[in-house]
C-alpha cells in the first residue's frame, strides 16, 4: 500500500500570485518613474532649447533696433551733409560771381552812350531786361552795337522801341535783353549764357 501524501500548494500558490502582483506593480510603478523621469528630462531639454531660441530672437531684435536707429542717425547726417554741400555751392557760386556783378555794373555803365538813359533793370538767371529811353533811334543802336562789343555782355535784342513826342523832343523808349557772359568762360558756358 502507497501512502500519499497530501500536500496543500494553495497557500503557496496564492503567496506566489501575490508575490508576482507585488512585483509587476513595483515593476510598473518603476517603469512610470523611469517614463516621466524621461518625458520630464525631454520637456526640461526642450524648454531650454526653446528658451535659449528666445533669448537670441529677443538679442536680435534689439541689435535689429540699433542697426534702425543708426540708419535713422545715417539718414538724418546725409541729409544735414547734403544740406551743407547746397550750401557750400551757393556759396561758391555766390564767390565766383561777385567779382562778374562788379564787372557787369561797370560794363553798364561803361556801355551806355550820350544821350540813352536806363530806367529800370531786371535780371532773371544770366539774362538782363534793359528799359530805359533815348534821344533817338541812333542813339539806341549805339548802344546795342556797345553791348556787343563789350566782353561781359553779348547778344542783344531790343524787343521794344516806341517814339513819343514830349513837347519839343522826341524820345524813344526801349526794351531789350541781353545776356551777361565772361571773357574766361568756354564756348559751352557761353552758348549757356551761364556765369561759372
């Protein structure tokens, strides 16, 4: 006869599923560590990653507004350069040609023969509007022929002449144009009609 033991294997069985339920949830409870120690180590890398893109975009546009205040300060120190430079030229202008006004008043009156009186005179660039009155017509062409030959005035054209009796006289009122030039000038300038 075979004797038999009974052995009862379900208070070991049941230790055991309790033992494999207490490592599968410490397994899984590490394994949640481990993912959000992860996820957390990956948005903490992001984050700086982001913020390091921020603080360069925030450097870039402040150096941007300093690189626009400075073509602003550029801008406005060309415009008082050119400014100056316009002035400059009147300038130069103004001294290269006081020694012509002289020039020109003289040769007026250099021009002007016996018996032609100037009333009124007008200058518009190099061009000058004579009125004035003389004895007579002759006395008119004198004068232009004196404008003529004069190195500081060439070309003029007499636009008006009227004869007016006045009592016992006549008079001839006249109107011309004529242009102002310099002996120094070139063939250009004085095709120009202009003063350099």
């Amino acid at each position: 006869m075979t004797i038999m033991t009974r052995i009862n294997l379900l208070p070991w069985r049941a230790e055991l599923r309790q033992e494999q339920k207490k490592q599968f949830a410490l397994t899984t409870f590490m394994f949640c560590v481990l993912a959000a120690a992860i996820v957390g180590l990956i948005h903490f890398q992001m984050q700086a990653k982001i913020d390091y893109q921020l603080a360069r975009n925030q450097f870039m546009t402040n150096e941007i507004k300093k690189v626009d205040e400075e073509i602003k300060e550029i801008s406005e120190l060309k415009k008082v350069r050119r400014s100056l430079i316009e002035r400059m030229e009147v300038i130069q202008d103004l001294q290269g040609s006081r020694p012509s006004i002289v020039h020109l008043f003289t040769e007026i009156v250099s021009t002007v023969p016996n018996g032609v009186y100037l009333k009124s005179m007008t200058q518009a660039g190099s061009n000058l509007l004579i009125n004035g009155q003389a004895e007579s017509n002759a006395r008119v062409s004198t004068y232009m022929r004196n404008l003529s030959a004069s190195d500081w005035l060439k070309e003029p054209n007499l636009t008006v002449i009227e004869v007016e009796d006045i009592t016992v006289n006549r008079i001839s009122s006249f109107t011309l144009t004529v242009k102002q030039t310099s002996p120094n000038a070139t063939d250009e300038e004085k095709d120009d009609g202009g003063l350099k």
